[in-house]
C-alpha cells in the first residue's frame, strides 16, 4: 500500500497483510455494539475498525470498552469494512474511527486526525481491510453520505500475524484511546447545547419573529463551535440544517476539475450558510470550511418551513433575507468567472450575465 507522511517525517500505513480467500471470508463482519438510536436519534456514531488478527482488532477492542460508557444518542459498532461508513445514520453530526496503523510511530502511539486530512488523503486505495478508509471516507464525501464532522484515531501496531494476540504496548494505549473518544463526545455534546431566547433575537435572519416563535425553535436549534479548518459540511451532502454565523468567518468552497476545493466566498458574522434543506430537498452545492474559530447556531429546516407557514409576516421577511444571500453568491460566483474568462463570459439576451 502506499505510504503517507505523518508531520513531514516517517511514513504511516494502514495494516497490511497477505491472506487466503477462506481466511478474509471468516474475518470480514459487522457487529453493532451499542445502538442508543432509540433514545432520540444518533448523533454520533463509533466505528471499530479491525479483524482478528493482532493488533489490528484494537479498534474492535476500544468500542468493546466504550460500549457502557457513552450517552444515549452514540451508536458504537466494530466492522472490517471501511464501506460501512457510507452508511451513516441520518442526522448523526459526528463519525469516530479507530484503526490500526504501522509505520509513523512505536507500537502503541496513536494519531488523531480530522477528516479531511491531507496525511490521510495520500494513503492509497488497499488496506489490512480491501479498500482503504481514506478511499471510502473520499467517496463518502462524493456522495454526500458523510456527516459534518469526522475523527480517525490511529493505533500504531506492533504485529498483524495472523493468530497473533493483541501486543502489550497496544493494550497499554487502550484507556488513553478510549478516554480521548469520551472526550470528543463531551466536546460533541457541548457543542449541541440550545441556544437562549436572548441570543436568537440577536439574528438578523429571525426578525420580526416573536418571543413565541423563537421559542418554537430553540428545540431544533443548537450552538455550535468549531476552530480554524473544520467542515460545517461537504458538497454533495444533503444535511437537515442551516446555520447562522454569529462569530468568524467561513469560506464556501466548490471541487474543481482537479478534485481540489477551491473557494470562491467568505461568509462573516450575521450570515446564513446552507440555505438548501428550506428550499429544496437536494444536495449541498458547496462545501463549507471555517478560517477562523466559528460560533454558529444551527436550525433544523423542517421546523424553520412550518413557522414560515404559520406566520407568512415572519416566513416573508426570512425568505426576503435568503434571497438575498442567494444574490450574494450568485455575485460572487459572477466575480469568480471574471477572474477565469474574462470578456468571454457570455452575455444574455436581454442583457447581464448568464
């Protein structure tokens, strides 16, 4: 498999070995650990990620201990098959996997990465597990199939012999393993508190809506935070939500020909992000990536619609407000297509451009 550079430095590979076709028929499974979907929705899911063989079943070993120790809404699952990613349960906002690596460290470090990670992104398209997780999170995105935000914890594995037991130095790292993942639930959690009735009348986009309305919304509204880098979503995904920005700046971000984001709009305090789940029920057509540590509320659309429907004062000005955004990309997608073409833009026949 082909290596990629972790820090600039040694090299890190997926776990990698040769097998009999009998043998990867008894190895490869699915099991669901914990599913707590029942009590009120996933919001974030856990994925073991292994096989038997070594240490590469710690991924497998970390959901075992984490299994009595999560909050309710945390699906947990061990699996072979980094393709189970692309089955992401709706609404979940956070993915966590754990796989074993060899090659960037001594047996029993870990790595933490948030996907997209470039390091990641050059590991190649085979692993220990037939196609690669980088491959399958690659194509999750294509497909809008990922939630908005994804961490990979990495083993470093001492041996992937076949009958091989688990190495005492990867064992060491599993309470350290396990509490990180604890923590990014925690952090998961605090992002997901509502917001007060005080700070939704702070948002331009819910005037003239009235103490009443607001509070109708402030169970499907969140506050949420994120630090320079993150995605609030990917192009291609279809997400239930639209978010407010109340502190930083976002850039909007299109694939280009070469796969690679280009962006083309920054978004600052005050403004909305993501307007698609209220006006159609497709795919995002941009990504959205933070330049700066970001505060938004995010609102659940569906609940947004049956307000406007309710109050056709309120839903008036707050389509009048999505309007006008819609405007502000189109102008600036505009700009985007002077700076490549030029006067050769094409004009239309009742003048303007197309």
């Amino acid at each position: 498999m082909p290596e990629l550079s972790v820090c600039g430095q040694t090299p890190l590979a997926m776990t990698q070995f040769s097998r009999t076709v009998d043998e990867e028929n008894k190895l490869f499974r699915t099991r669901v650990v914990r599913n707590s979907s029942e009590e009120g929705g996933t919001r974030a899911w856990i994925i073991g990620l292994g096989s038997p063989v070594g240490d590469d079943r710690i991924g497998w070993d970390v959901v075992e201990q984490l299994r009595e120790l999560l909050p309710p809404g945390v699906r947990v699952e061990e699996t072979s098959d980094p393709l189970r990613v692309l089955d992401c349960p709706l609404g979940c906002e956070l993915l966590i996997v754990i796989d074993a690596c060899c090659g960037a460290g001594p047996p029993g470090s870990f790595h933490r990465f948030a996907w997209p990670d470039a390091q990641l992104m050059t590991q190649g398209g085979v692993s220990s597990h037939g196609v690669g997780l980088a491959t399958a999170l690659e194509l999750g995105g294509l497909l809008g199939k990922l939630p908005p935000r994804i961490v990979v914890f990495a083993i470093e594995a001492a041996s992937t012999e076949v009958n091989a037991e688990l190495s005492r130095q990867v064992e060491s790292a599993l309470p350290a393993v396990v509490a990180l993942v604890l923590t990014e639930i925690a952090r998961e959690n605090a992002m997901n508190d509502p917001p007060t009735l005080e700070l939704l009348k702070t948002l331009a986009f819910l005037t003239p809506a009235t103490d009443d309305e607001l509070r109708l919304l402030i169970p499907a509204t969140r506050c949420e935070q994120y630090p320079p880098g993150k995605m609030l979503f990917h192009e291609g995904q279809h997400i239930q939500q639209v978010y407010i920005v109340t502190t930083g700046t976002v850039a909007l971000e299109i694939n280009g020909p070469d796969h690679r984001p280009q962006r083309f709009q920054t978004v600052g305090s005050g403004e909305l992000l993501g307007w698609t789940p209220i006006l159609s029920s497709g795919p995002m057509t941009a990504s959205a990536r933070t330049l700066t540590d970001v505060q938004v509320v995010a609102i659940d659309g569906q609940t947004i619609l049956k307000i406007c429907e309710n109050d056709p004062q309120f839903g008036f000005q707050f389509m009048r407000r999505i309007a006008a955004a819609i405007a502000a990309r189109l102008s600036a997608t505009r700009l985007q297509l002077l700076d490549v073409y030029g006067a050769e833009i094409p004009r239309s026949p009742v003048g303007g451009w197309l």
